[in-house]
C-alpha cells in the first residue's frame, strides 16, 4: 500500500472510530429514554447511502471523519412538547444523555488498551544496559551509538546494568565519556559527551532503556487498562493545571498535529496504532467533560443548573451560552493550529540542525574491536 493511502486511511478510521463510538452513545441513550431520534449519521456533509427505520434516517456522509446524532427537540425553540422529544424529557435524563458520549470514549480506550496489553505484555524497562531509544539531536545520536547496542564499560570501568550506566553519564555532565558497546557481535567503541541538565545539574546523553514486555493474564490486562485511563486523564490534568498555575502557553495539538501522530503511528507497529487510537480516545471523552459551552460537559452544566435552581433553561440563556461556546472553540482551534504549525516549523529546523551536526561531528565510533569486559 503506498505511504499516503496508508496515512489517509489510518485518519479516517482512527477519526471515524472515535468520534462515531461517542455520538453512538449518545444515540443509544436517547434510544433507552424514548427520545425520537430524526437522524444518526456516519460522516458529515452529502449523504451517500442511507436507509430509514422507524422514525429514524441512518445515513453514511462523503467525510467519513466522525458522525452526528440529531434528536427531535433538541433546540429549544423548536421543542413542541411531544414526550419523544429531547427538551421534553426530564434534565437527569437530558445528563445522562450527554454524558454517553465521553463514556463511550473511556469504555472504547479501555477496550483498545486491554487488547494492547493482552497481546503484547506489560511493558517494563530492562536492567540491561541495552540502548532501547535514543533522543534525536543528543550526544549519543551525534556519537554514533544506535538503537540494540549494548554497553559494557565506561571509561575503562564495568558496567553491568542500566543503572550502573545511568550514574555514570549523570555524574559527568561536559566531560568525555568512553563507552565500550558490542553491536550485532562486534565489540566497539565511542566517546560521548553527556550535555548538562540545567534543571538537574546531571549529564544526559538521549538514551533510554530498552523495554521487555511481560505476559499479562486477563485480570492484570484489565487492571492495567483501567489504570491507562486514569493514567492519561490524571496527566491531562495536573499538566493543564500546572500550566495555568504558572500562566504558561499549553501546548495543545490541533488537527494538524494529531493527523501527524496519525500518520506516524500507521507506519508503526500495529499495537502502536491501537494505542495511539486509545490514547485520542480518552483525551476526546475528556475534553468533551470539560463544562465548555456546546461541548457535552457544558451542557451537563446547564442542565446541573437547571435541577438545583429548578427554573427552566430559556432559548435566550441556551443562545448566548452556545453564541459563547462558538467564539471559544473557534479560538481554541486557531490556537492549537498554530501550535501545530510552530512545532512542525521547529521540527524541521531541529532536523537541519541535526544533519548538519552529524555531517560536522567526527566518527566517534571505532569500529575495531575492544578488549572485553
């Protein structure tokens, strides 16, 4: 398949996915409390094919990015006071109807995360000095070090686990760093110079451990998918909260960029996709809770609003409110795209860099082999 196929249709079933799981639950829970629901669509804009069952049009639309559910009723302006319709309906009901949506998204990221786990293991960092990652632009990059090698001694001294590596390139920030390594048989060697941490004061050099994934039975993959959700909401949060805290710009991907993550997980490996799918999966459900007008969680508010003040929303109230939500999210999309377009602009200057740095830096690794350890 080629790469660009690939790609867009890693988009629209990753988008699809996500977004029609979330109108799905809503539609199933305004099916439970007897809301006529007029449409509930596959993809926006010009219907392709469709059917009708019932009192409902089922339609599959020319962008398949998502979906829509529309209720009867569910402008108050046009609500007649039939029972079946949306505003007809009690506001517990009307909250548990909005709050399907982002349940959907946490159920279809624990269930994505559960198979993850389930076939792959849980993964764990090794305590082999094997390089598992390294940080595009470092030392080690620049030294010549490679992903699967495995290190062995630095500065003529033993090293026989990752944590015995670790201490020595924090305790030498600035410094030449010899580091004896064995690659596909062969025993080599490179000199590094760890870069300082200025948060830290440690030497870091753009290494991280290799990973080795341990089997999981069905109850532990369960519980570790639970936990991913948590996991990823717990970090949304503390981070858009240190962030305001500190009135620090957050860095939010917008469609640009969450069609890069796309598209760089669909060259991956299979389980990577399934996660990232997951990971897009919680942060939908989460962002949709948020009690922002026209989002789910706005709505949950209003109608919270509505059962303790007992007063009924007015269309104006619902206008303004929504007419707020509408400058907000467009300003929210601006800003995000931006974003996107800053970090993708400092990619490629960093990439630049990177080439000419290699191109520049001297063959570190030597290729003969070293006495052994």
């Amino acid at each position: 398949m080629m790469p660009w196929i690939q790609s867009g249709a890693a988009v629209i079933f990753t988008f699809g996915l996500v977004i029609f799981l979330h109108e799905f639950g809503h539609f199933i829970l305004c099916r439970w409390f007897g809301v006529r629901v007029e449409r509930f669509a596959f993809g926006f804009g010009p219907e392709l094919l469709g059917f009708t069952k019932g009192e409902t049009r089922y339609s599959i639309c020319a962008f398949p990015l998502g979906g829509f559910v529309k209720p009867a009723g569910d402008n108050i302006e046009d609500c007649t006071g039939d029972p079946n319709e949306y505003f007809a309906k009690p506001w517990t009901q009307r909250l548990l109807i909005v709050a399907a949506g982002p349940s959907m998204n946490y159920v279809l990221a624990f269930v994505l995360f559960f198979l993850v786990v389930s076939f792959r293991g849980i993964p764990e960092p090794s305590k082999q000095a094997v390089i598992g990652d390294i940080a595009a632009g470092y030392p080690a990059e620049i030294a010549g070090l490679k992903v699967g090698d495995r290190v062995f001694k630095a500065d003529g001294q033993n090293v026989a686990s990752w944590v015995e590596l670790s201490e020595r390139i924090r305790r030498n920030p600035e410094k030449p760093l010899q580091l004896a390594f064995e690659r596909e048989g062969l025993r080599m060697q490179a000199t590094v110079v760890p870069r300082l941490d200025a948060a830290t004061g440690h030497g870091l050099i753009g290494i991280r451990a290799k990973v080795e994934y341990q089997p999981a039975g069905l109850a532990r993959a369960g519980r570790e998918a639970a936990h991913q959700c948590w996991l990823w909401t717990a970090y949304t949060v503390k981070t858009l909260a240190e962030k305001i805290y500190k009135r620090e710009r957050p860095d939010l991907a917008g469609p640009v960029g969450i069609v890069q993550m796309v598209h760089r997980a669909a060259h991956s490996d299979l389980e990577d996709f399934i996660f990232l799918i997951g990971l897009l999966s919680v942060a939908v459900g989460f962002f949709n809770i948020l009690p922002v007008p026209l989002l789910d969680g706005g709505h949950a508010a209003m109608y919270v609003w509505e059962g303790l003040s007992r007063r009924k929303l007015t269309t104006q109230a619902m206008a303004t409110v929504n007419s707020i939500g509408i400058v907000f999210l467009l300003s929210l999309l601006l800003f995000a795209t931006y974003n996107d377009v800053t970090r993708i602009r400092a990619e490629r200057r960093e990439r630049r860099q990177r080439q000419e740095a290699l191109q520049s830096a001297p063959a570190t690794v030597a290729p003969a082999p070293v006495p052994g350890p």
